[in-house]
C-alpha cells in the first residue's frame, strides 16, 4: 500500500481522458501534489526503553521504528487522512510499530502496554476510512502500532461444518487463495478487498459487493477468539443458540476498543463454478429500487445486486475503464449470479423474469463484465482527482424501505448544501435487505484552501441528515473516531452506557485503540 | 394456563391407549396426582404499605395478590416446576402480580423497585423451562411478577419495508390474529407458541419449528425498546449496520435480567397461501442428518425440515395422536413447504429431488399433516406420564455438523446413565444451519422417591456432555437458572465478566430478575 495513495499506484493506470474532460468541465483543475514522503513530520520514536522490553516480547527484529514503516501505519485511508499526509502532517504516527506472531506474544504485549500506560492500536490492512487508526495520545507515554501482519494461517479447514479459522493479519486476496486450495470461498468482496484483512473485517461489520449472495461479514463469523487486558474471550460454541446474550456481537464492531481478535472462525461456502454478471437498465433510481425490493422480499435476489443513480449512471461511474463515456441512460443496475451452473441457472432465470416484469431492460454481460473489471479500482480514481485540485470522498448509510428515498434526498441536499455549487454527487444502493437498503455516496467538489474542514462540514451535515432521517451513521465502514458523535445519538445515552461498561471492564487502563469508537 | 400442567387441560383430550399401553409395559405406571390447587403454599403476600405505594403506579385493579394469580406466576413450565407445584411447594411465587399499561409504568415501576428493594421479573406467557421465572429473594424485601398482559397491540405497520412493531405481551395467537388482518406473518411457531409471548420470544431467543423458512426469532427482530433502572434504550436504526458493536443482540438472550422489553420491531412476511408437508423416510438417523446438511449447504431449504431418530421414529411421537402406532420404521422426516403456490411448487420440487437422491422414500402428504395437526400436543402428554409416575422432560443442544454424532452419541449414554435402565430416550433435529444442526431430546423414566432431584443429576450429566463435546447449553431453551453453570464454562470467564458489567451498569441494585442468567 502506498503511504499517502491507495494501494498500488503502479495498478492505478492513468485517469481516462474522458474523465479528466468531465472533471475540468465541472470543477476546474490544478496541481495539487503531495509532499515527499521523507518529509512527512512523524512523532517522536519511542523511547529506547520501552524498545528494549518489547524486543524481549516479540524479538527485536519485530519491532521497528524507521520512518517508511511508521508512516505506512499512520491513520487510514479517508480523503482526510491522505489530505493530511500529503499536506506533511503524519502526527498521528505510532512511535513503534511491533509485531507480534501469537496469540500468547499478542496478549503479553497488551499486558506490558497496561503496565506502561502505552496505548495500542491493532493494524491490519490500515483501509479504515473512519479515522480508526488514530489513537488519542493524551494520558499516555507512547502509541504503538500492533501489526497483525504475522497472522497469516489457515489454521482449521472443517469441510463437514463448512467452517475455517483464518488468522486476523490475511488479507482478502490470500485468504481467497488458501480456501480456493480446499475448493472454498468466503464470497466476501469489498471494494477494499485487495488490502484489508480478516480481522478488520470482523472488527468493523464489512460487508461485500457480493453480500446479497454470501452475505454480510458478521453473518459469516461464527467464532471468535480475542485477547484482552482481563484475559482469553473464546466465543463461537455453534452455529446459533440461546445461550444468552450473543458476544461475538459486542466483538464484531468493537474496533480494537476491546481486545485484539487473533483468529476468526468463519462459514466458508464452495468456491463457484460460474460467475455471470448482468447489466440492466432502469428508468429511474426509483424504479430501480423497487425493484431490488421486490426481489429482496420475495427471497429471490441474485448474488451481486446494485443500482446506480442517475447521476453515477451517466458519470458511468460502476464501471470505472469507462468514467465519463457514453452511458446507458436511466439507472444502471448490475445483478450477478454466483455458483454451480445449474443453481445460477435457476437463479438467474428466476431474476430476469422478475426485473423483466418489474420494468428492466436487460444490457446484458458486457455491461457486467466491465463492472466486474472495475470492481477494485474506483479508489484509485480518487487519488488521481487529489492530484489536481479535487476533493473526492464516500460515504454510506443504510436504512429501512419506507425512509430511503427521504435519506437519499436528505443526505445529497446536505451534501451539496455544504459543499455549494460545482458539487457532484452520486449514489448507488449496493446492499440490500428484505426490509431496506444501504445507500453509498460519492461525492465530489473543488478543493477549499482548508479542504479537510470543508470535508468534515459536509461530512457532518451528512450525518445529521442521516441520524435525523431514520438511518444508520453507518452501513459498513465502522465508527472509528469520525462517527462517534453521531453514534451516541443512533444508541442513546443509555447505549453509550453499556459501551462504556464493558469498555471499562476489559480495558480498566484505556490502552486499546484510545478515543476510537466509545463516544 | 393450567397452574400445574401444560396449556388449557380441556385441549388435552385423553392419552392414546397405545401410549399407555407402551409406557406400563416399559415402564410400570402408577398414581402420582397433584395436590388440590388451594393446597400449595406460596410466599406472603407484599406488605400492604407497598401495595398502596405500587397501586399509585398502575392503579389498584392493576396490583393483585389473590392465590390464583400469584400460583399462575409461580415458576415455569419445566418438569421440575410442575413436580414442585404439584407436590404443593409453590414458595417461589410472586408476593404481588404488578400489570403496568404503558412504558412509562413500567419504568415507573422499576424505579419503584430500585428504591424498595424490590425484585422484579418480567412475566410473559410463563412457559420458561429453565428456571427463568424463580427469582432469588436473597437480600429483597419481596418479588414482584410485573405482568405485560396489558401490552397486547399491534403498533405499527410498515408494509413497504415489511416490519412490524408489536407489544410484549402478545401470546403468539393474538400476534399472528393482528398480523394476518394486514396478510402478514411472523411464521414463527415454536412448540410453545399457543402460550408463550412476543417478548418472551425476543429475551430467550426462541427458535420456532419454520426456522429453515423463516428464521430464528433473533433474526426477525430489528429493533428493540427496553426500560432499564438507567432509562430507556432504543435500538434498531437500520436492518443491519456498522455502527459498532450490535446491542439488539445484547438485549435478546437478556431474559429480563438487563431490562423490561416494551416494544419489539419485527421483520414480517406475506401470510403463506399454500402450506404442504410431506412425510419422509430415512434408513438412519445418520443418513436423514446427512441430507439435511446436503439440503441447508445447497441454500435449498423447506420451510420445516425435522428428523426423527429411530426411537422417535418407533414410538412415533413426531405425531402425538398416533403414539405407540404403528410407525414407517427407519426414521421419519418431515419436508414442510409454505409460501405462494409457485414459490412452493418450485422449492418443493427441487428439495424433493435432493431428498431421493439422497436416500429418502417420499412417504406422502399424510404423515406431515399428522405432524402439523400435533405439532403444540407435546406437552399435554408430558402432563399425563406425570400423572402416572411417569417422568417426562425434554433438552436441546446446537453444535456444528462434524460434531453432531458424538454430541448425539454422548447426551444419550449420559441421560441413560444417570437414569438407570427403563429410560426411554428420543432425539430429533429441527432447526438446522448450513455450519450444523439442533439436537432435541426426549426423556422419560420411572420416577424416583425424588422426582426432582432425579432429574437435576440427569440434566447436569447431559448438559456437562454437551459442553465437553463442542455443543451449546442450549439451541432454543435460554439460560434461567438452570444452565447458568454450563454457561460460564461455554462463554468463559472473560465473557462472564462482560456481562456481569452490563448487569451491574444497568441494574446496579440488582433488582431485575435475580439469579437468572448471569453467572
């Protein structure tokens, strides 16, 4: 991963022309470069001390202080966080970053972190776009970056149960490659799938393009196992039962606040034979949605389903090879369908006759195809705006149907409103529920001098419109620091309450993940 | 509810002579009735200067102290329960039944306990079978049964987004009268479902006999409003969300012990026009739980799929009416479909085809619909062996597939174990996973001189079984007081300590429901 771009900027291939013709049209560009990463201001290392004693934990050579490493764990990867070390401001450094391999060296780090008073902030892909990776300092005598990098293992296959144990530090792309080896899947695609890990996505509720299909990260754990300041949570007896309230529910979520997770026991599902991805026409978002509702409610939806809005339709922004080209017109939607020849065969029969009656056009495959190429790339896009004077950032929400077209409405109105004229916005409805749907915006506008206050303005009139809309701060990009005003209004004081006491029973002393998630 | 037996014994009707028959032969009978109903000793009354304070809060009428109504609020439904009552021990009854008619009642009265040192246990149908109702009076100066009878309505509706907000003391009858005034239902049917209630339901995390259709209830719910002595918490912004850690999971499984459940948010569906089921049968329990895996790992699940094992099968007690027949021999499968006639055509039509492949006869349409006709007749026959000296109780455990046969295997040596020769014990599978399945048993045995006590070793051997084996104290059940042993060994202490931190937050003086659930 790049320290002030995503991923591998060398994957990135330049800007199409068409885009950078639309984007000098509406918004007018500038160069707008980042500083030299060496000249990127990091907090001070830690002290040689505390260095030495965890050399005796992990082993010296796990933990490092030089200036490239410590910068590639600084923050995460919102518009803000780049913003910010690209204008040479990487405060927010850890002073150390160690390494531990097991769950005994994980845990013996967090018992020294107690003793020291020296906070801990646990590191797996460093994709949070939610300010996750920013531990408050105050109070503490150092902040160290605990990268999980070492938990790499497939450690249990159980083809019986259909069940893994993946260690928290794989990444999407080796995790789908160990399981493709037993003839298995997770299905679990987000768009930061080639970077982010098993662990973060259990953390932080991911949820993945094909999540109608495979489902929601959360609905695929079903064990967990995390090290805390009081000792050993081992959660996942079976698949579902009574036995009180469910735990691996306060895990999933907690985002490092309460422990380190350092295994994931996950329902795996066997790898496809088929892959098929159709692109569909509508003549409006509404439309649209309605349709996805209809197949949702009658418990017939493909494994991909998303719908683009007007706006991202005629942007063409679902299928980034093609950003500002010709677009189909109307609302574009792409249904795909997963696994055996004769399961997607039905299914997908089932959903064309469905769209078809429910007012689609069907595009056919090309129109998915290109979607399909596209599918990681569109962060790439943005760091190719940043470099020429435009702010781009996403967010996302999730409500139930009846509120949707409100929240819609609400939050672009927010959005625009903050940000004034030369504002796009886009949006597309990517994950969906028999009762609702999640909305995920893309928003861009004209670099301010300040851009990140003027981001976290618009940021902040969109959340309002969310929370006071009947929607979630949040479909699936977590609380992290940037969400928890808002949080503590969609849980209440008395929510907040019970975060709070089981923050201050597991973790007495503060030291996990500090001013992150607990409002 | 009849105070000492199961249901309205009117609906009973007589035992089958060849269940009698089969149990003198196996296991002697004679006469063990229950004391008159005005014989059972109960706690005193509330003291009457707290009567008057509680009648302030709800009205006089709302505040009862009569034998009758506090005999029917004593204890559960749990074989041990009605041994107790029956013999005339009924000292765990409430001293006052309180019946709030609005939240804010109920917070009122929480309040009220709080300051008085009173305990409170929500009641709602009354059907625990683990002790969840018999709170502790340690350290109390007196128990109260706050009764949600009042709260009996159907809120809200939300036909576009397919929720619901129903009230807590609807009895699952009423529930589904409501909804299928606006054709919807929540199809979830568990054996109690004649009795116990919407909130009940949401607090133990009950599992009705559609899960494979329909889903468990924890899954229908989608938002929750409960009092607790630190004020309300509202949950449920959104179908699904990453807004942290998911505190409705938290609620659900809380059995009272955190709070008051005064409103429920439902996931609903259209009420089904076509209801089939069919019979099947299998040559083994081994070869019937192999094709339920096949079916739930294909996503290709009836509605209602169960499985009788072998003895089961033999005494035919899948369908009460017929017990003691003649049986199909093998073991009896049941493949219910529901929905509209082509969603039930379709889904019908292929589970059928996966069942012959995989080793089924199709027994037809008859055996299903003497299921479905005896499907809540179960416990009037436990009620009957009662009468006769006849020990009857039922458990149930969840674990993942390729731990299934050795959990069978091993609840069924520690039943018969502990209970000596001349038990009688029957197992069925009728909730299952893609990851595994639930195990249900049936027990019955001579009664000893100490029916109760009897049956607690039985139940401790079975539940250590379970819990050494790799499966859940409980797939449906709850925790109560009865597995609250078994559920610090299954959680652990760090997970003991979690929620002794939300019990000690949220209800500090400990007054909600004392001794259940936490360990």
């Amino acid at each position: 991963m790049h320290w002030s771009r995503w991923g591998d900027p060398a994957q990135a291939g330049p800007l199409p022309d068409s885009a950078l013709a639309l984007v000098d049209a509406f918004l007018g560009t500038r160069d707008t470069p980042a500083v030299p990463s060496d000249e990127v201001r990091l907090s001070d290392p830690l002290a040689p001390d505390l260095v030495d004693e965890l050399a005796q934990l992990v082993g010296r050579e796990h933990v490092l202080l030089d200036h490239e490493t410590r910068l590639h764990r600084t923050r995460g990867k919102s518009t803000p966080d780049l913003l910010k070390l690209r204008s040479g401001d990487g405060l927010d450094s850890p002073d150390a970053v160690v390494r531990p391999g097991t769950h005994d060296e994980v845990a013996a780090v967090i018992a020294w972190c107690v003793r020291r008073r020296v906070a801990l902030v646990p590191f797996g892909g460093g994709t949070s776009v939610v300010g996750g990776l920013a531990a408050e300092r105050e109070g503490f005598d150092g902040v160290i970056s605990l990268d999980l990098v070492r938990f790499d293992k497939l450690v249990e296959v159980d083809h019986e149960s259909m069940t893994v144990v993946l260690e928290p530090g794989l990444r999407g792309p080796a995790a789908e490659a160990l399981l493709a080896a037993e003839g298995l899947t997770l299905g679990h695609f987000p768009q930061s799938f080639e970077y982010a890990t098993i662990g973060g996505f259990a953390v932080t509720r991911s949820s993945g393009q094909s999540s109608a299909g495979y489902g929601r990260f959360d609905s695929l754990v079903v064990g967990l196992t995390m090290a805390t300041p009081q000792g050993t949570l081992e959660l996942g007896s079976s698949p579902a039962n009574a036995a009180g309230p469910d735990l691996r529910e306060l895990v999933m979520g907690s985002e490092g606040a309460f422990g380190v997770v350092t295994a994931v026991r996950l329902r795996v599902r066997r790898l496809p034979a088929v892959k098929v991805y159709d692109a569909w026409q509508f003549a409006s978002f509404a439309d649209g949605s309605a349709a996805m509702r209809s197949l949702a409610q009658a418990g017939m939806l493909p494994t991909v389903i998303r719908l683009s809005d007007e706006a991202e339709t005629a942007i063409n922004l679902a299928r980034p090879s093609e950003v500002g080209g010709e677009s189909a017109g109307g609302c574009l939607m792409i249904a795909g369908y997963e696994g055996t020849q004769e399961a997607v065969d039905a299914r997908r029969s089932a959903c064309t006759g469905l769209l078809d009656g429910l007012g689609g056009t069907n595009l056919g495959e090309e129109g998915g195809r290109a979607w399909a190429e596209g599918r990681f790339h569109g962060p790439y896009l943005r760091d190719s705006m940043l470099d020429v004077g435009v702010l781009v950032e996403t967010l996302e929400t999730v409500t139930f149907w009846s509120h949707l077209d409100r929240v819609y409405q609400a939050v672009k109105s927010a959005l625009t409103e903050s940000l004034g004229e030369s504002t796009i916005v886009l949006c597309h409805i990517s994950h969906v529920y028999e009762t609702g749907a999640s909305l995920y915006f893309t928003v861009a506008t004209r670099q301010s001098d300040d851009p990140v206050a003027q981001w976290y303005a618009a940021k902040a009139a969109a959340s309002d419109a969310m929370v006071h809309n009947g929607a979630s701060i949040t479909h699936h990009h977590a609380v992290g620091r940037d969400h928890k005003p808002w949080l503590a209004e969609e849980i209440g004081p008395v929510g907040v309450m019970v975060l709070r006491a089981v923050k201050e029973r597991l973790d007495p002393t503060g030291i996990l993940n500090p001013g992150v998630l607990i409002p």
